[in-house]
C-alpha cells in the first residue's frame, strides 16, 4: 500500500519552528514550495526565521486555544517543540510536565483532520542492545524497568504517550533523531558537545569516552518531510548519521575550529564530579552549564543504533559528520557562541 501523500504547496504547521530541528524541518518545507506556519515560544530566537516566506505565529504549548488557532487550516503538523527537563528539574515533576504539555498538543490536534502528523522523538528512547546495533523494535518499555537519566525518561513517556494517540487512529509517524549537529543551534542541547571542544574562551581539556551516533540536522529536518510523505502511520524511524566515538568527535571538532584538541581522557567518577562543578558554577551564574550530570549519564550506555529502515523506507539524506560539525562551528562562531 501506497502511504505517500505526494504533499505539494500545502501549508504546514510547525511547533517548535526556532528550535534546532524545527529551524531544519521549516528550511526542507519551504525548499519544495510548501507554505509553512511557523509557530515558537520565545521571539528570542525569531531571528532563525528572519528573510524566510513563512508565517509566524508565537503561542505557547500550555495555552490550548493558542494551539487550536494554530493548526486551523493545516493539513499537516510538525510537533517539533516539547518539554525536555533542564539540570535543575526533579525527576517526578519533570516527567508530569513532559506528559501534561504532549497530551494538550495531541488533544488540539486530533480536533483537525490532519493528513499527517510527525512527531519528534529522540534516540534516547530505543534501549541499547548488547551485541548488535538497536533498532526502531527496540524501545524502551514505560514504566522503566531500569534507571534512566532524566532526559531518556522524560522522552519515553512522553513517546508513550503519543502511542495512545495512535491507537486513536490519527495519522502520527514518529521520528527519533540521534545526536544532531548542525547550524541554527541557538539553543543549544547536542550542540554543546561542539561548544565543549570549540570554545576559544571555554573548552574542555579533558573527554569522556564513549561511543554515540551523530547526524546532520539538515538530513533530519529532510528526514521529516519524508517522514510526512512516505512514512507510515503508527510507525517510528530513527534518523541516524555516523557512529562515533567521544576522542574522535572532539579532535575532529577541534580541528574544524582549529584549536587543540582535548588531552586527557578521563574516568566516569571525575568526569561526574566535574559536572557537579559546572553545574554548580552555572548555579551561580545562572546559565546552563557546559557540562550537565544527565549527559554523563548518558554517555556511560553506548549505544549503536541501525538507521537503515530511515534510508530504505524514507530515502534520508546522509551527509558526512565532518561536514555537520563544519556546518556547527561557523554557525555558533558567526554568533558569537565560541
């Protein structure tokens, strides 16, 4: 069967339209002549949207008559926004946040009779398989079952959530990105990876070793699309690039940004009473740290993940990392990031 809906010049609503992704998912609407409805939070960061043929919208995700007026007229939705917990966010409250704010945008959506609805997951909720890499069936079960970081846990409630909703019947393709690297960061979560080997006022000396997968965010943002044209309802893909690991990534960062690269690998115990010290210096300075404790946690599960129903089934781009983490370094030192 044939799920494709050949989309052409329809308009599109896209939650989340400053975000990383969202700044990407907007970029690959428009680049086939789709009208976009581009709706964000914070005008901050409208800036990303600036010179682009879109309309604007700034609601927020807590406001349910903000959302309904959103998606009036749409025939198709981008949920690229969501709740993800900062560093200083308590675990239970966190996780009735992330479900309460997925569960009002759903509901205002499932009023509309949307021809698709993509909604951006994460890596973080496929669990690592010894042996072999992971794959879309390999998604960690809610409740947990096993101790997650905050962020993981987050995510795969709030994925489960949507699952509800697709029993319902609507039309939602889930998309699980790994760790995007790109431009448009102006926020940055996976980006500090590229601030933390980059900076030329503040860079790490010293990396954690682990082993992750890296993609381009333009291919991701691509990859929504094709996730709206192609994908099939009720399924999930992960959009995944390159497996890496932490030494490599940071000496190809640094070489990009020609800087030295990291000297010292370090072990989990001082890696994490670093980010007890980071998080303790942005407690003070009341900024993000450079270097949170959820993402040494993270990095102590490798994890390999098979992005191959994506390419076979979607025809998602794959763009070499070097070119990904070229593209993040002249972004964030053409704003001042470095």
């Amino acid at each position: 069967m044939d799920y494709g809906l050949r989309l052409h010049m329809t308009r599109a609503l896209v939650l989340g339209a400053t975000g990383h992704i969202g700044s990407h998912v907007v970029r690959a609407l428009l680049k086939r002549g789709d009208a976009v409805r581009a709706a964000y939070r914070n005008p901050r960061y409208a800036f990303l949207l600036e010179g682009l043929p879109l309309e604007r919208v700034q609601l927020d995700l807590d406001d349910a008559r903000q959302l309904a007026g959103a998606v009036e007229g749409c025939e198709v939705a981008f949920v690229c926004a969501g709740y993800y917990p900062r560093w200083t966010d308590r675990r239970e409250p966190a996780i009735q946040r992330g479900l309460a704010q997925i569960r009002r945008v759903f509901d205002a959506l499932r009023h509309r009779r949307l021809q698709r609805i993509v909604y951006t997951s994460s890596a973080a909720t496929i669990a690592p398989v010894p042996g072999r890499a992971s794959t879309e069936a390999d998604r960690e079960s809610w409740p947990l079952t096993q101790f997650r970081p905050l962020y993981s846990t987050v995510k795969i409630a709030m994925e489960h959530a949507v699952g509800r909703y697709i029993d319902e019947g609507l039309p939602i393709v889930i998309v699980n990105p790994s760790v995007c690297i790109g431009e448009y960061d102006a926020h940055p979560f996976s980006g500090r990876l590229v601030l933390a080997f980059a900076g030329k006022r503040r860079r790490l000396p010293v990396y954690l070793e682990c082993a992750f997968n890296v993609v381009y965010t333009g291919d991701v943002g691509a990859g929504h699309v094709l996730a709206a044209e192609r994908g099939v309802p009720g399924e999930r893909y992960l959009l995944t690039g390159e497996h890496t690991t932490m030494s490599a990534f940071a000496r190809r960062v640094a070489a990009q940004a020609h800087v030295p690269p990291p000297r010292w690998e370090v072990a989990y115990p001082l890696a994490m009473a670093a980010s007890m010290v980071s998080e303790g210096l942005a407690a003070l300075t009341r900024s993000e740290p450079l270097l949170p404790r959820q993402v040494i946690r993270h990095a102590r599960t490798p994890q390999r993940l098979d992005g191959s129903k994506a390419r076979r089934a979607l025809g998602l781009p794959s763009t070499p990392m070097d070119d990904a983490i070229r593209r993040a370094v002249s972004w964030f030192d053409q704003h001042h990031y470095l």
